[in-house]
C-alpha cells in the first residue's frame, strides 16, 4: 500500500501527538511534585516524559522516511485528555492513558500496519507499547502510594535508600529527613520493581 494513503500514516501523526502531550503533561507533573518536596516523584516523571519525546521522534521519523522527506500538514481527528494536573489524581489517570496504550491502542496500529505492509513501523507501535505498559505499572504504582500517603510507610521492614547522599537504612517506615545529609523524604528512591516483587499488597 502507498504510505500517503495507509491509515497508518494517520496512526503514526496521531501517536506523535499523544507522545508529545504526555511528555508535556509529565513535565507539568514534574513540577508539582517539586512544588510537594516529592524529588523522587518529580524525577521519575521527568525519566517518563524523557521516554515520551523519545518515542515522539520514532513514529516522526518513521513519516519522514516514509514520505521522503518533510510533509506540509497533516490533519488529525482525534482525541486528547486535558487532565487537570492535580498530583493525587493525574498519576492514576495518567497510568489508565498508559495502560490503554499498552495494550490497546499502539497493538492495534502494529496490526494495521503489519497488514498495509510496513513491518518495520509495527515493531515500532509493538517496542512502544512495551514500553507503556512499564509506564503503567509506574505510574500505578506511585499513584497509590502517594494517594494513600504511604509513600515512605510498608507493611513489612524494606530497604530506604536516599536519592541524594545514598544513605540506606531497613525499616517499616522511612525518615522524614535523612539521618546522613537531612534532605527529605522525597528523595528516598522507591524501588518499585523490587517491591512489586517482594510485597505484592503494598
Ligand atoms: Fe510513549
Ligand atoms: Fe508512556
């Protein structure tokens, strides 16, 4: 099929789009947590919306190269969530985007583009959706700790390790500020791999 009539020239626009709103909303976010003394928040978002502009310039550079070269406008009919960035609510709202994406949207578009006959920009849709759905567990995962003010408090003793001087201590709870460089608790790093792992009720 020609790219210029394939609806997955249309899927790839639309994903830049959302790509560039989340890194967008995610640097909102950012700085809200910020605002919160939340660092290790504040920084994963950014890691996030890093990943988000990363992916952007993929399905970009997949319409260039497709096209030939650059392309004069292209018009998008779709829907975009302007969520109210709010902390304790844009992180599980932004991890129910991610999980859609995961594994819904973006498989849905390696579909079709795997049936218009463009491989190479399916693996793409499918790496991306990949990706996303780590994004959802993140996010998930922060969002109901922060929701549940838990963010430094387990059921059961777990490693806290500051984000800032590396100090590390095992307990149920973490400090309020650091026994070795007195920075706050939202820079104590939240392994969350780990502790999907270790403790699956936290
Ligand atoms: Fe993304
Ligand atoms: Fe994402």
């Amino acid at each position: 099929m020609n790219f210029n009539d394939s609806v997955t020239k249309n899927n790839l626009a639309r994903s830049f789009s959302a790509e560039c709103q989340a890194g967008a909303r995610y640097q909102f976010m950012s700085k809200l947590a910020i605002a919160d003394q939340q660092k290790f928040i504040s920084d994963t978002l950014k890691t996030l919306a890093k990943n988000e502009m990363a992916h952007a310039k993929v399905f970009y550079d997949h319409i260039i190269k497709m096209n030939g070269g650059s392309v004069k406008n292209i018009p998008i009919e779709a829907g975009y969530p302007f969520d109210d960035p709010i902390l304790k609510t844009s992180l599980m709202e932004e991890s129910k985007i991610e999980l859609a994406e995961g594994d819904n949207i973006y498989p849905s578009f390696a579909r079709i583009a795997r049936d218009e006959g463009f491989p190479e920009i399916a693996k793409s849709f499918e790496l991306v959706a990949k990706v996303e759905k780590t994004h959802f567990r993140i996010l998930n995962y922060l969002a109901k700790l922060y929701k549940a003010n838990k963010m430094h408090k387990r059921s059961v003793a777990t490693e806290w390790k500051c984000g800032n001087c590396g100090n590390v201590e095992i307990s149920k709870q973490g400090w309020t500020t650091c026994p070795l460089c007195s920075m706050p608790s939202g820079y104590i790093i939240i392994d969350f791999e780990k502790e999907e792992k270790t403790d699956p009720n936290n």
